[in-house]
C-alpha cells in the first residue's frame, strides 16, 4: 500500500507539472532598446516597382525609424515611439493608413488602429473611422482616457473630437493612385491589395514593450468590414512577460487565428522563441490555411523578427546595438 501511495503521489506531481506554463527563462535588459516598423505585406516586387518609387518607400522607412529611434534613446517609452512612427505612416500617402487608406466598395475610406502597452496590457482601438486624420492617436486616447478598449464608427470620432484630436474632411483621404486602384478592383467585381497595413512594435530602456496597428483595410472591401487591425490579439498584442506583435495581411485569417495572441501563448506556454513561434503560425498555420500577410516582433530580452509569407513587407528596425536596416523584398 505504501509503494502505492508513493507511485500515485509520483504520478500526480508529474502531472501538475506537465501541465504548467513553461516560463521564459530570458531576462529583461534594461538599457537596451529595439524598434522594428512594417509598412505592410503582399506582392512587393523589385520588378514592379520604379527606382524613383523604391527610393521614396526606403526613404519614407528610414525617416519614420530614425523618428521613432531618437525617442528609445533618450529613454523615451516604447508607446510613444511606437505612437510617433505610426502617426509619420498614416501621414504618408505611401501606405495603406491614414492619408494613403484604401477605398471601400462605396467608394468610401474605413480606418482601424489599435495600440497595446505591455507593462499593464491596457489597449485601446477604434474601427470603422472616417475623418480621423490620424487613428493611432484615437486608439492611444480610448485606452488612456476611457475604461473600453475598442470604439467604432460615429462614436469613435465624437470621442476623438473632445479629446482635441485632428479631424479632417473626406476630401483629406483621397489619393489618386488609390483611387485608381478601387476603379480598377471594382471593374473586376473582385478584392484586391489585402496586405496593406503599418505597424510598429518596441522594447524601451525600461524593459517595457508595445505595438501598434493601422489600416485602411483592403480594396473594395464590404461596407462596414472590420480586419485583424483594430482588434486585440489578432492584429496587436503586446506583454511584457513575453513580446510585443503587429501584424499585416489577410485580416480574416489573423482574427480566426488570433495571431498576435498566439505568438505571445506559444512563448508562455510551450517555451517557444520569439522566431520560433512567429515562424510557426505564419509559414505553417496561415500558409497551410492560404492565409497571406506578416508579423513584426520584440521579445523582452530584445530579440526581433520580421516574418512573411509574401513576395514582400515594407519594413525597417533600429537597436541600441547598432543593428539597423530597411527591407522591402523577400530577399533582403
């Protein structure tokens, strides 16, 4: 009875222990810092685009990383340099947020934005906005001076109107080129330009993480579509216990596979590194799926990834080390 007892004792500990988080062993660095920002994924190639064209992107990247650099090495926080390089995107007509955002099926722009501080994972997001020049600065304002996480539509730009947020016409939206590109969607009666995102994600001097997301969404898209972008844990997740992730791509895939939270759980709970479970969900489960798009990552202890299944993701990273790059093909 005794060697019974202490073999089911046995059995039971072992079984409480199999079922427990695995811990990221890796340690915070203080006084170190990263920041990584992607200007979205899909078909980039070097044969589609001009010199004049790839140089006004790589200059873009550069400008918006070297901006948001200047904030982490001053010990500014992760938010506001995530903040600072998101708001330099959607001012830009380059990308798929703000200035540059895609036209619905009626001819119409539909912003999202979410942003996450990974010292408490507070967030905040707002969808489905149309006169919000900027939603990086509406979604930083839901989870700073509100108790919600996501607002949409007219109740999003009440609140960003009283918070003294920038509004802008129509009018201020509008570019020619993607314009163009909805004329040419809508003529085919077909989705275009699914990948068309920014984002950014930090790791501060302070040990602290955060990540950001906006778009415009896809070409042509339903009326009243809501992507992976505005929503925490498909499009965003920051935690400091593990990483900090901003994702771009088909949204409809990143929402059912909750991307930017599994990432994180795939590091707390199987003991996975940060490429290791950025590389599994999206060159293994999306791709098996058909799922196209790509995420950008920090852990704590500074460790970063770009990872796509695409032809290409605008991208850029800075470090405190000295590591810094622009990449906008799958070869760089």
């Amino acid at each position: 009875m005794k060697k019974y007892l202490i073999s089911l004792i046995s059995l039971t500990l072992l079984v409480f222990t199999s079922c427990q988080p695995v811990k990221n062993s890796g340690k915070k660095t203080l006084g170190k810092y990263v920041l990584v920002i992607h200007g979205g994924a899909g078909v980039i190639e070097k044969k589609l685009m001009t010199p004049e064209k790839e140089k006004r992107y790589r200059d873009k990247l550069q400008q918006v990383i070297d901006s948001g650099e200047f904030i982490l090495k001053r010990g500014g926080s992760a938010l506001d340099a995530v903040t600072k390089c998101i708001t330099m995107m959607e001012d830009s007509p380059l990308f798929n947020a703000g200035k540059g955002s895609v036209f619905n099926a009626r001819g119409e722009n539909e912003m999202d934005a979410s942003i996450m501080d990974g010292k408490n994972l507070m967030a905040g997001a707002v969808a489905n906005v149309h006169v919000i020049k900027n939603p990086i600065l509406a979604a930083r304002a839901v989870m700073e001076h509100t108790p919600h996480v996501l607002l949409i539509s007219k109740g999003a730009e009440i609140f960003a109107a009283k918070q003294g947020l920038q509004m802008e016409d129509s009018s201020y939206f509008f570019t020619e080129s993607r314009w163009k590109s909805y004329l040419k969607v809508k003529a085919k009666m077909a989705q275009g330009e699914k990948h068309g995102t920014v984002g950014a994600v930090a790791l501060d001097k302070h040990g602290n993480l955060a990540a950001g997301t906006s778009t415009g969404g896809m070409t042509c898209k339903m009326y009243g579509r809501v992507g992976d972008s505005p929503i925490i844990g498909a499009g965003t997740y920051a935690d400091n216990a593990t990483c900090a992730v901003s994702c771009t791509g088909y949204g409809e895939y990143f929402i059912r596979n909750v991307v930017a939270y599994d990432i994180s759980a795939l590091m707390k709970y199987s003991g996975l590194s940060l490429k290791e479970a950025a590389n599994y969900d999206i060159l293994v489960k999306l791709k098996k799926q058909g799922g196209e798009g790509g995420v950008i990552a920090v852990d704590r202890t500074g460790h970063f990834t770009m990872t796509f299944n695409t032809p290409g993701m605008f991208r850029a990273y800075a470090t405190s080390e000295g590591f810094h790059g622009v990449g906008m093909y799958a070869d760089q």
